[in-house]
C-alpha cells in the first residue's frame, strides 16, 4: 500500500526580474519511481482497493507508447506485489516495445501489455465494461488516473506551506489534478491550469470532479500534446542549467514557459505569489530524447 510520507517537499523560488514571486514545489521528489501527482493520484485508488482484501487482486489501466501513467502503476504494482495489466494505444508497438524505455521500465515491474489499435482505444468505456467482465475483482483505473479517489489524493499536495500563495499553477493533461487543487485550495487563492492537449470538453471534465469554479484554464499545448517543439527544448534545458531543476517536454516543461510568458506580459498583478506544482514525469525525457536524436534536434539535458 502507499504512505503518506513524513518527508517535506521542496518549495524552491524562482528568481524572475518582474515585481512577482514565483516558486515550485517539487512533487517530483516524492517517490523514485511513481512521481509527482502520480502518486498522490493513485494513492486511494491503490489503497481503497487493497482494503476490500480481493482473492486476486489486479490494477488495469490504459495509456499511451510513453505514458508516465502506465509507468507509475506498474511501479506501484512492483511496490504493493499486485499484478498489473496495461492497455496500451497502438497494435503497431506489440512488436517494438523492447526500444520503448517506459513500456520496457513497466515490463520489468510485472506489468503485463496489451496492444489495441487507436479506434478500439478510443472506445475505452466499451473496453472497460469488456474487461470489468473478464476480471471482475480488477480494479481499473482510467487513463491518467483522473476521478474522484485522484483528487481526493491531489489533497494531498496541499498543506500549511502552500497556503500563502494568490496563484496555484498545474499543467493538465486529464482534469484531475487541476480539480484536486480546486477542490482543496484557499478561499482567496486563483487557480490556473496550462492545457498540453487540444480537448474542449476539459473545462467542463475538469467542473465534473470539484465543486469550486475558481480555477482557469490556458492553452500550453505548443502544438499539440506530446508536440515537442525546439523553443521548448531550448527552455528546459535554460531552465535547468540556471535553476539545477529538470523538467519533461509534455506537461512541467510546457507549464514554466508558459508561466514565464505570463509574467513577463504583466498578467500577475505586482507583488504576487505564484506556486507552481512540478508534477514529475521526468523518466518521459528518455523516450522524447530517442525521437529527438531520430530528428537529428537538440536533446534535453
């Protein structure tokens, strides 16, 4: 089962020339392997799910070639010595994920692959109603682990040091994060969540999962999700030779450079305090490296 960990996390400031404060809290140093939001995400779908005690316990989730998802719950099976199965988009990587970095991490966690094309991952409802069948006593988590026990768990993010800041700040992927800090924020404090992926419909995914309508979403997509472009590469790789902190391309990496945007086009208000949640994901570098080097582009440090 997961912990509630004593450790503190990290709040480091970013020194910015503009009459803002800014800071990061460094949930990516959680857990070496299930980090950032991921953990906090899982942590009562795991444990809820271990209390029922099942004869024969099984997570199934679903996720993408390089998804940080799939890459946390087979750790997080490896930790609590519960079989997993992930299903995974695209037939095509059944015979190629031995050059996958996060499909080849999840295999050595235990993870069993399943490979379903794009149009049967699509219907993923259809999928799980199919699979609740094969395995009644499985638990299945949705991709990227969003719903009511996740941001239950995004709480968890939250305490006494996060309170004296007016801006929370989360890159979104699925909702659950961005609902969590929502939910679980200050009165007073503005919510903002910076968009990786083209979806119309997170606003209202996103309202589903918290009853507070104080947070605004962004785009930060940059072209689209999983999209990496060379300004962007260029950023994390500035932002971690200046600030010693690593980010990915896909969600923290396009969250700061869109934050730094914004303050330098004076959207905070002079004398603001402005959070940022690092939401982990870094073993993602390895794979975005490998199609970067494909692309003969500059790599992330």
């Amino acid at each position: 089962m997961l912990k509630i960990l004593s450790e503190k996390i990290p709040i480091q400031e970013i020194p910015v020339q503009k009459n803002v404060k800014l800071f990061i809290k460094r949930e990516d140093l959680i857990h070496p392997q299930i980090s950032g939001n991921k953990y906090w995400k899982l942590f009562f779908n795991i444990n809820n799910y271990l209390e029922t005690q099942p004869k024969n316990p099984l997570i199934i989730t679903f996720g993408g070639a390089f998804s940080n998802h799939i890459s946390a719950v087979s750790a997080t099976g490896n930790l609590a010595k519960v079989k997993t199965l992930g299903i995974i988009r695209g037939e095509e990587l059944e015979n190629k994920w031995t050059h996958n970095p996060t499909l080849v991490f999840a295999k050595r966690n235990g993870m069993n692959l399943k490979f379903v094309t794009r149009e049967e991952y699509r219907h993923k409802d259809k999928l799980t109603e199919f699979l609740q069948q094969e395995f009644p006593e499985a638990l299945i988590i949705p991709e990227g682990g969003t719903n009511i026990n996740a941001v239950q768990g995004i709480k968890m993010m939250l305490n006494n040091d996060t309170k004296d800041f007016d801006y929370l700040c989360t890159a979104v992927g699925t909702g659950g994060t961005l609902a969590g800090i929502s939910e679980f924020c200050e009165e007073n404090q503005k919510v903002i969540g910076f968009k990786v992926v083209d979806d119309s419909s997170l606003e209202n995914k996103t309202s589903e999962l918290t009853s507070k309508q104080n947070f605004h979403l962004t785009d930060a997509a940059f072209g689209g999700y999983g999209k990496i472009n060379d300004e962007n590469v260029r950023f994390i790789n500035d932002f971690k030779m200046k600030f010693d902190i690593p980010l990915e391309p896909i969600y923290t990496g396009k969250m700061m450079q869109k934050v730094f945007e914004m303050i330098y086009a004076d959207y905070f208000p002079e004398g603001s305090k402005i959070l940022c949640f690092h939401t982990g994901g870094l073993q993602g570098i390895e794979g975005a490296n490998l199609m970067l080097e494909k692309q003969n582009r500059d790599l992330i440090l």
